[in-house]
C-alpha cells in the first residue's frame, strides 16, 4: 500500500513540557516526510525550550532538562525547519488538536510568520476514532499486528502513526486514498485558529467557541464591544489565535473605508 499523494505529505511527532500550546515548548520533534512516489525521509531532534521541564512530563517521555541543556532552541532551528515543511501537508496522531497548534505557536514565537492555508492536515487518531475507539498503542496493535514497545518515543510513533494510516487505507473500503478526502475525513472541527477558539458556523461566518460570546459573530462584537477585542489581544491566548482575530479586524475596518 502506497499513500496516493501530489505532494510530500510530514507526519509528525512532538514531546513537549506540557500541553498548553500558548504555553508550552517542544523538547523533541520527529518528522517523517513521505514523498509522492513513495520514499521517505525521517528527521528527529531534541530542542532546548528554554525552560525547566516539569517532571510530570518528563515522566511521560523520559526527556529531562540535562539530556537537553546543549541542544539548539526552537528559534534557532525555525527558519530551516519551515523551509523543510513548506507547502506540505501534514498528518499525524491528534495532531489537528495538540502538535499542529503546538508547532504553530513555535513558529509564530520565533518570528516565523508561517502559512499552512493550502496545507490539507490528517489526524489519524480522529479516523480511528470514528471507526474502533481506541488509543496509538492499541491502534498499532489491531491495524499493524504489532506492539508498540517505544510508545512516547516522537520518532516510534512517527512511524507507527504513517504505518497505521496505511493499514487503516487497506481496511476500510470507504476510505479513499486521497489527502483532500482523508483530511477531511479526519477533521472533527470547523476551526478558524489551530486552538479552536474561533470556529465557523454553519454559514461559514466565524464564531466564538468559548466565553460570554459564544455563537457570536467575532466582527459583530469587535464592532460593538471594541474592548474584547483588546481584552484578548492582552489576555493569555494563543499567538495565532491573536493573528487569527486581528485578520478578522482588520478585514471589518477596510470594508467600512471602502
């Protein structure tokens, strides 16, 4: 089974301090890029997040802050690691809820003005859901027939995330091999940002998804309550949900001058 591609598709692991994206930084990423024709390349690295990795989440991977006190940070590796994934699109297991949004606030963080708008995202953890229910481990187990002994290892479940989309193509009759149909197979949000706090509704008008607001129109209540606008910009969200409400803004403001 090969995946039916038109251009390189980066399935990608990430290990973080945490799981707040506005929040929390990657100490190691896998990326597994597969090229059309079927190759493919697998890049992994440690990064030092410039702060202390709580031990919780140390617990989990097994990374700690002296294993990457000598490691390059996130900024100094961003221009050529977006030059690396530019113009793909991307897969990965929740990733549409957690890597995907976590590797955006990076990239915005380091001064990398990123642009995923033609990128298609395949998150194969929501495929899997809709079809068995399950987790990664078990995942691997009933769709590959193996254990997966490195589970928590970016690079282990890099792979094993690539093998079970495949595995999951050759089941499933009624999945197409196809990016634009298996991204949207496995979307399970309308999200505007990567956080979800801006969604559209079924007029395709953007929402919020969250606070006194909810349901409303975002360029409504800029318009008529210009002091939430501010209030986020200044509060503690994501930075791109921030780009993603002040394109909104701005948009509103030059249809008024025009």
């Amino acid at each position: 089974m090969k995946l039916n591609l038109t251009k390189p598709i980066v399935f990608l692991d990430l290990e973080t301090t945490g799981v707040d994206p506005a929040k929390d930084r990657i100490v190691e990423i896998s990326l597994a890029k597969i090229m059309p024709d079927g190759t493919r390349e697998v890049k992994t690295r440690r990064l030092n997040p410039e702060m202390h990795i709580p031990e919780a989440a140390s617990a989990i991977h097994g990374i700690y802050d002296k294993d990457v006190a000598d490691c390059p940070t996130f900024r100094e590796v961003s221009k050529s690691l977006w030059s690396y994934i530019e113009g793909c699109d991307f897969g990965g297991y929740n990733s549409n809820k957690f890597d995907i949004p976590v590797l955006v606030e990076e990239f915005l963080r380091a001064g990398v003005d990123i642009d995923l708008d033609k990128s298609r995202f395949i998150d194969v953890q929501n495929i899997f859901h809709r079809m068995e229910q399950r987790t990664l481990v078990a995942a691997y187990k009933f769709y590959c027939g193996k254990d997966l002994t490195e589970a928590h290892s970016a690079e282990a479940d890099t792979l094993a995330t690539y093998e079970v989309l495949l595995s999951q193509l050759e089941r499933y009759e009624e999945l197409q091999n196809d990016v634009d149909f298996l991204a949207e197979f496995s979307s399970r949000s309308q999200n505007v940002d990567f956080a979800g706090r801006i969604v559209y509704d079924d007029k395709g008008v953007e929402v919020f998804s969250f606070g006194k607001h909810k349901g409303r129109s975002v360029a409504e209540v800029f318009r008529t309550e210009p002091s939430y606008y501010s209030w986020m910009m200044n509060g503690d969200f994501p930075l791109h949900t921030k780009k993603v409400i002040t394109a909104i803004r701005l948009r509103e403001l030059s249809s008024k001058e025009h």
